[in-house]
C-alpha cells in the first residue's frame, strides 16, 4: 500500500481576510424580494383559456394566448377580485383606479412582443407584513406594490437538438407580482418574508403555493453596505429561485460574491444573475446595460380598472382569519405559547388539521405538541401535504384523549401513532388488540411493586438512607414488568408510600 | 343590377327579380374583369356557396334584409379560412382561423363576401399605394389613386365590383378614400363597432365602419355591425338604434358649424368651392350654418404622427416570424429571425412609423412626445366639447384636394397632409362621414361631417337629406 501522501494548502491572505471578515469589516446586507404568485382563477387573465398545470403544450392556448392578428385581451374579474385580496390582507393602500400597460420586448414565448403588466399605477399599493425575527420579536417588512400581469410561455431549450421549442400554455396566466421594500437584513429574514406571503396568499385563497410547478417565485434584490452607513449599495436581482432553501442559499452566496469584490477595491456590477442549485452558485444573465428599454405605455385595448367602495367592502368582508390574527387567537383562547401559535399558524392548512382536533374535543396542548412533533415529523420525513396525511384529525384527537383519559402513556401512545401511521386500524382498535391499555388496578399494581421491594432489599436500604435518587429504578423495575402499561403517576404515588 | 344600391338590391331579392346567386356570380364577373386591382383575393367559390345559402333563407322566408348582399371585405378583418394580409407581405401566407366580430355579424345576416379588398399595408397610408399587392386605381380616373388605407374597399364600390365595402378608419382612412372615389363612408364613435379581429393599427384610433353607396346603405350596414361585443373591452355596451329610422326626419334648424381652420392655407380652391355649394343646399334645407374655431385641430398632424406609430409599433411587434406569417429563409439565429422576418416583411412605410414610435416610447422620450401627444389629443377633444354645445354638427372638406396621380406624392410628410382635415375626429373619438358633394375635373368631392359622441343618427340623417336634395352620390365613373 503506497503511502498516503498529504499536503496542506497554503491559506492565502485572502482567506484570513475572508475568516475575519467580520471583525475586520462589518458589512449589512440589504434584501428586497420580489415575488410572482400565480393566481388559481380557471381560465387566464385576458383569455378564456384554462390555466391548469401539466396539460400537452400548446392545447391551452386559445387565440388571444397565442397573439393572433386582431386579437384583444379581456380581463378576467376573478384576478383582480384576487389582488384585491391581497392587498386588504396586507393593509395595503388600493388604487381605485388603476391600469394595464404594455411591457414591450422581443421574446418568442411572449406572443404579442409585449406583456401586459401594471407599471405607473398598479393596483395595489404601499402595505405591510410582520414576519418573525431569530430574537422572537417581530420585525415589519414594507411592500412597496402588488400589480396585475400576465406570464409569459415557456421556451424548451433541451428537448430538440437544433432548435428550441416553445410552450405558450402558461401565456396569460394571471400572476400577482409583490415587490416588497429593501427591508430585510439577511437571507434568514428573506426567508422569513417569502414564508410568510407564501403562507398568506394559501390563506387568502389566490395561490396554491405550488413552488415546483413555479405557481410562487421569488426573484432576490440583494446589496451590501457598510454598517451604520444610509446609501444603499449597488444591487443584483437574482433569479430562478424555486424553493426557500434556495433562496437561503443564493443570497447567501451572492452576499460573500459581493464582499469578496468590494473588499478587494471592486465595485459590484448591477446586473441580473442567475442562480444554479446544481453548482451552487449565481453567474450573470444580464447586466443593465444590456437590459431592456422596455417602452411602458398604457394598453388602448384595455379600459382602466375602477373599483368601486362597495367591491372593496365586499372583499373585506369575504376574507378568512389571516395568519396573525390566527395565531393571536390562538394564544389566547388555547393558552398555547407564541412559538407554538406561530408554527401552528403558518400554514393554513395545519391550523385547520389542529383545530379540528380541537373541536373533537382533544386538548389544547397535547394536540399542539402532537402536531409539530410526531405529525409534521413523519409528514415531512414522508414528503406528504398534511391534506394528505394517513392519519385524519379526527384520527389524531382520539389518540390525545387516550392519552389525556389515562387509557395510554404518552411513550405507548408514540408507538400507536406508528401503527396508526401504517394504517393497523384505529386507536381504540390497536390499543384493545395489543392490550395496550394502562393498569389502573391499584391492587395488581400494588402486588407487583411488593415483588419488586421485596427482592431488592439492597437498594431498598440506600434509598431509606437518603439515596432519593433511586426511586428512577424502581419505576424502572415497575415499567419493566408491566411492559410499560402501568400508569406512572400511580407507579411514583404507590412507591413513596411503600418506600418511607 | 350593379347600379343598385344595397336598399334596392335587399326589395328585389326579396321579390325574387333575381337570386343571391345571381347577383353574386354578376359581382364575381364584373371583379375578374375588372383592371383595378381592388381585390387581393377574390372568394369566388365561399361567395357562390353563401349565397346558395342565403337564397335558400330567402325562399323560405327567413332571411333578414341583409340577406343575400353581396359585399367586400377590407383585408384587414379577420375571416375564417381566408387570406387575411392587411396588405403586408409579412402576413401574405396567413389564413385566419377565426372570425372577426365584424365578420361575424355579417355571416349571420347571410350575407355573401365576395373577397377581401387591397390597402395600404397595415391601413398605414392616404394612396393606396403602400400595399404589398401594388397599387389600386381610382375608377374616375385609372392614372389617379383612390385614396388610402381603404382605397381597395372605395374603388370597388364607386367602380360598382360590390354593393358595398367595409372599412377601417385610423385617421380618415375611410372617408378619405370615400371622398377621392366619390361614394358614402361613415367612421363611427369609437367602441360603436367591435375591433375584434380587426388587425390593429392604432387601437385607440381605429374604428370600423361601412363604405356604401348611400347613407341609406350605410344606415342598413351600421344596424348590423355596431354594437358591445364582449371580446372587445374598448366597445361601448350602449343600444343600438335603427339608424334607418331617423333618415327621413327633417333637418330644419340643423345647427352645422363650419371650423374655420379646415379652410386655411393648403385647401384646394376648386375642393372649397364644392364645400361652400354644398353648404349652400344645406342652407336651402333649413339649416343654420356658423363659423366655429377648432384652434387646436391644427396640431392634428403632428398628434397623430406620435400617438399612432407609438401604438402601431407595439401592436405589430407580434408578427415575429415565430408562429405565423412571414419567415426568413435560414435564419441563423434568434436574433436573425426577427430581423430579417421584420425587414424582408414589413414595406418602408410601416417600418418608418414602427421606428417614429420606438423612438418615442424610449426611455427619456416619452414625457416629451407620447405623454405631450395625449395632453394635446385632449385639447383636441375639449375643442370639439365647446364646439358640440353650440352646433349639432360640423362639416368642412374631406381632404384638401382630389385624387391626386398614382406616383405623385413621394415625400411620406407630404403625404400626411392627406388626412389632415380627418385626423381631428379620430383623435377624439368623433364619429365622421364622408359622402359625395360635387366634382372638379371630373374628379369627386367630398363634404365631411363631424358628429358628436354617438351621434351617428345625426350625421345618417343630414346625408340622407342632402342626397334626396342632390344627385352626386348616384353619378358613375365612365364604363360602369
């Protein structure tokens, strides 16, 4: 066997510089997002044609999808009922009225040469969100505006070898893009925020929230600034962001790109990058001077968007608890902690699983520690929505009364879940089946804690001489023998009166 | 029977004196013979089978008035199956699979298209003579153009190839040519008629509207084509009147505002003579003339010249060579395509206004041409506003001159001065008509009239009277 030759690399200066880069140098980062909900309406903003996801190419686009000559747009009500909804939910100014314009570039999954987005007067606009600091404050995030737009189509660049081929299904979807302000200071917070509007817009019911299928993207502003310094820094809008661990990780990335330029005297470039999982790095798409002029002006073939007090009304009155006042309400009607309410809260869907646990009749905290534990650990060790999940609500509450009536121990109850989770049948049924019912006969429980003292006289002695900390044992002992079905408040109440 | 008007022919297919079939096979030969170059595509065979259809609604009594007319279609419209080119090489190869609203409503009245009709490339010019398909002639006079865009649609009626025509009026595209070929044309209210599948020039500016013999004619077309259409979010969702009702009503204490401005330098001294005689028959009906002042309808031209192009440029960034239309041959790359695709399809004129309207929609321009051109576009607007509360109608020339000779005005400035009198009523979103008043060396003349917003029954009303009064709409170019 040859020997195994090692050579240290050298650690340049560079990399020291890079290792105490926070004490030599402090630098804030500065993040805004920019994010493209797609709104689940059936048929797209300016067409008739159904938006649904995965269907052949080019069989959902009609006519006015696909920019025939002489075609007009016709906007769907139900994506700007959606933006309103938005908007409301976030307190956001509304801009009663408000119009379309023609964003113009050359691109051919973009039929018509031009999208039709909102530019001077989108219609929503300046709101705010809260979303929760590392310290477990809460920190406010501005948005700057929310506008109406249409997606773009697809071009497929992998599937033929000598030409690209296009898609325009997706041309015409209704997306609502939300610009948030430069008001967060590390990727932490940037995830925080997208979590929270990603949460939100499920709650509201204008997304489903798919990321895979790009129905929720995130495009990311980021810049760099001396510490305790006003101006902002030259910034880099990073893109193809498709999941919330990527984003961690891209602006991350994209941070130590710029400090690395600016601590070596560069000047960062404003430019778009791309960000790529697969190396784990952003590289440049474009930068401004390469970007377009994209002619805004406003669309003649669209009438302004007027909304009327009473729509707004309407919409207001329409809109489901949303996520705060979810979790409030939560602390203070089932006692739970703010940590707790804020996990429970953060997706819809798992607040409703919880409180139709509660409404069974389960107990508050129980349900809680059940659901963030067991429950969101198998489903996310399984990949499974929560709608999904094998075990229902109701499923899970009967096991929590087990628990709370003293029928199981919450340690026998781990492995019911287990079985439950297999699909063995329902709690009662594997509780019966396995015998896995609690001794609560005090007599039975009484005689074998005799056995027990009377074969361990050794330790019966240290514990009466002061060596308290062996009353773990005997519960052991006692567990041991009735396979753990003894009831341990019973167990600990029968030994003490035993043992003094 | 190609002397008659569509109110005439509508009585005699009714009294069976001829067949749907007949009349259209009589159209069908008068086109094939025909040396004026007004078709781009003649349907022979989809015309011969509407009208089999529509003599079999006749015969059983189910037809409606429109039923069985034979008429040509501007090729701007979009029909199912047919060559739709808007006069461009770029959508030569293009079938349309759907049907324009327009289209639409006058298949359902069985009526039968007898083919789509030249123009101006993207209804981009005053001559006619910007039409990939070569030039039309003016059947007053072959050496002279028929005017522009509409210039296919006004030759083939004045030279009686179809009862009527459509058209399409950006910024006088029907009136103009109706002036220059001596018949009836009426752009109506913007939003009265949909612009679904109407290939977009200018959106905010374009307006379809019949080009017909008579104002009788073009009440009968109106009725069938205005109207909200839920495709088009620009259409007015307004009723529509039978706009043949009011044609016969008196129009006494007509109050007609004559804009002093439309008589300025540049008009035609023979073309005013016409106008000021045509004013006087109006008099000796009863109405009441008076000079009114359009002061900001002089910075018309320069107006137009910024907002059309600006919007002309984003509607037809879509012809791309990508999904339909015109491609390059071997394009080598993405960047190859749409150059070449654009260049090799689109004609001088149309590039010449897609960069006027590039230029003015960048970044650092467009405060100080398109946002200006909207802040004068209302002032044009708030002219006609005052003027509307003092008069019921205004009336002035159509165009500056006669139709002037194929080839003649090389210089494109030169050639905006054409519309120079019509862009006003488009900018406002006026309805404007055009119908035969008179001639000058044998070349006709026409009298605009502006109406206000909605008011097409006004503009119906004093054409019809005026042409019960004269005979200038029923006289024919030689050889008819």
């Amino acid at each position: 066997m040859p020997p195994i030759n090692f050579k240290l690399k050298p650690i340049g200066i560079q990399s020291y510089l890079r290792i105490f880069r926070g004490i030599i140098m402090a630098w804030e980062t500065v993040i805004g997002l920019e994010i493209h909900s797609q709104l689940n309406t059936k048929s797209k903003i300016f067409s008739g044609a159904s938006t649904e996801f995965g269907a052949k190419p080019n069989t959902q686009a009609c006519a006015v999808d696909l920019g025939l000559p002489g075609v007009l747009p016709v906007l769907n009500k139900e994506a700007v009922h959606m933006a309103l909804r938005f908007g409301l939910a976030v307190n956001a100014k509304i801009n009663q009225h408000s119009i379309f314009e023609r964003k113009n570039y050359f691109y051919p999954d973009l039929p018509k040469g031009y999208q039709i987005s909102q530019f001077e007067i989108p219609i929503v606009g300046k709101g705010a969100i809260d979303i929760s600091t590392k310290e477990g404050g809460t920190k406010m995030v501005g948005i700057t505006r929310a506008h109406l737009e249409e997606d773009a189509g697809k071009s497929i660049h992998d599937l033929y070898e000598d030409y690209s081929a296009i898609d325009l299904n997706r041309a015409g979807t209704p997306l609502l893009e939300i610009v948030s302000e430069p008001d967060m200071r590390s990727a932490k917070e940037a995830v925080a925020y997208a979590k929270k509007i990603h949460a939100l817009v499920q709650y509201i019911g204008i997304c489903d929230g798919n990321m895979q299928e790009g129905s929720f993207r995130c495009d990311a502003n980021v810049s760099i600034r001396k510490k305790d310094t006003e101006e902002l820094g030259t910034r880099t809008e990073l893109k193809n962001i498709n999941s919330f661990k990527f984003l961690e990780k891209a602006i991350n990335i994209e941070i130590e790109r710029q400090q690395d330029i600016l601590e070596d005297g560069g000047n960062v470039v404003q430019e778009t990058r791309l960000y790529d999982a697969v190396k784990d790095e952003t590289r440049s798409m474009r930068t401004k001077e390469e970007a377009n002029d994209y002619k805004y002006f406003p669309d003649p073939d669209l009438l302004p968007v007027d909304i009327e007090n009473e729509l707004l009304t309407e919409i207001k009155n329409s809109l489901p608890e949303l996520p705060t006042e979810k979790k409030n309400r939560f602390v203070s009607e089932f006692g739970l902690s703010d940590y707790d309410a804020e996990n429970l809260t953060a997706q819809k869907s798992l607040a409703d699983y919880y409180e139709a646990m509660l409404n069974d009749g389960a107990d508050a905290k129980v349900s809680a520690n059940w659901v963030m534990g067991e429950l969101s650990a198998s489903l996310n060790k399984n990949q499974i929505d929560i709608q999904d999940s094998p075990i229902s609500a109701k499923e899970l509450s009967e096991l929590v009364k087990r628990i709370n009536d003293d029928t199981i121990s919450g340690k026998i109850a781990k492995g019911v879940f287990k079985d439950m989770w297999e699909g063995n049948g329902r709690v009662d049924d594997i509780i019966q089946n396995q015998g896995l019912k609690q001794m609560t006969d005090v007599g039975a429980i009484e005689g074998i804690i005799d056995g027990i003292i009377a074969n361990n006289s050794e330790q019966v002695e240290q514990f009466k001489a002061g060596n308290t900390k062996l009353l773990g044992y005997f519960v052991g002992q006692v567990m041991k023998a009735t396979q753990g079905k003894a009831n341990p408040k019973q167990v600990n109440q029968i030994l003490n009166e035993k043992l003094s | 029977m190609h002397t008659l008007s569509v109110a005439e022919l509508s009585k005699s297919l009714k009294n069976k004196e001829f067949s749907a079939v007949e009349l259209t096979q009589h159209y069908l030969d008068r086109i094939n013979r025909s040396d004026l170059n007004a078709f781009i595509t003649v349907t022979d065979e989809l015309a011969l089978s509407q009208a089999r259809e529509a003599d079999a609604k006749l015969a059983n009594g189910s037809g409606s008035v429109l039923t069985g007319i034979p008429f040509a279609q501007k090729d701007i419209f979009c029909t199912k199956g047919v060559k739709t080119s808007a006069g461009s090489k770029i959508l030569d190869p293009f079938i349309s699979p759907y049907d324009a609203t327009l289209s639409h409503k006058l298949n359902i009245e069985n009526m039968v298209m007898l083919g789509k009709t030249n123009m101006d490339e993207f209804a981009m010019g005053s001559s006619n003579e910007n039409s990939f398909y070569g030039p039309v002639k003016n059947p007053w006079n072959k050496k002279m153009v028929p005017g522009g865009s509409s210039g296919g649609s006004a030759a083939a009626v004045a030279g009686r190839l179809s009862p009527f025509a459509t058209g399409t009026d950006t910024g006088g595209s029907i009136r103009q040519p109706s002036s220059l070929c001596g018949i009836t044309g009426i752009k109506p209210t913007y939003g009265r008629v949909s612009r679904y599948g109407m290939i977009a020039y200018a959106s905010s500016l374009d307006q379809a509207g019949p080009m017909t013999q008579t104002a009788e004619d073009a009440a009968l077309i109106l009725n069938a084509i205005a109207g909200f259409d839920e495709k088009d979010s620009t259409s007015a969702p307004r009723d529509v009147p039978d706009y043949t009702k009011s044609l016969r009503d008196s129009i006494k204490s007509l109050k007609i505002g004559i804009p002093k401005e439309f008589f300025l330098e540049g008009l035609d001294s023979s073309v005013e003579k016409v106008i000021t005689e045509s004013m006087k028959e109006f008099e000796a009906m009863g109405a009441k003339l008076q000079e009114i002042s359009l002061p900001n309808s002089t910075y018309a031209i320069p107006t137009y010249y910024i907002v059309a192009p600006c919007e002309c440029s984003s509607n037809l960034s879509r012809l791309d060579g990508v999904r339909y239309g015109y491609r390059c041959k071997d394009p080598k790359d993405l960047n190859d395509l749409y150059l070449r695709s654009r260049s090799e399809g689109f004609g001088d004129e149309v590039k010449r206004r897609i960069m006027i309207g590039t230029y003015a929609l960048s970044a650092g321009y467009y405060d100080a041409y398109y946002l200006k051109a909207q802040k004068v576009r209302h002032l044009i607007s708030e002219d006609f506003k005052r003027a509307f509360k003092k008069v019921d109608i205004i009336m002035g020339p159509v165009s500056p001159t006669t139709a002037f000779e194929l080839g003649a005005i090389k210089d494109p400035v030169s050639m905006y001065l054409a519309d120079i009198y019509t862009l006003s009523a488009n900018l406002a979103g006026l309805p404007g008509m055009s119908i035969p008043a008179g001639f000058s060396n044998n070349l006709p003349v026409g009298l605009q009239m502006i109406g206000n917003y909605w008011s097409e029954e006004v503009l119906l009303n004093a054409a019809h009277q005026f042409q019960t009064q004269t005979d200038w709409h029923s006289v024919l170019p030689e050889n008819i």
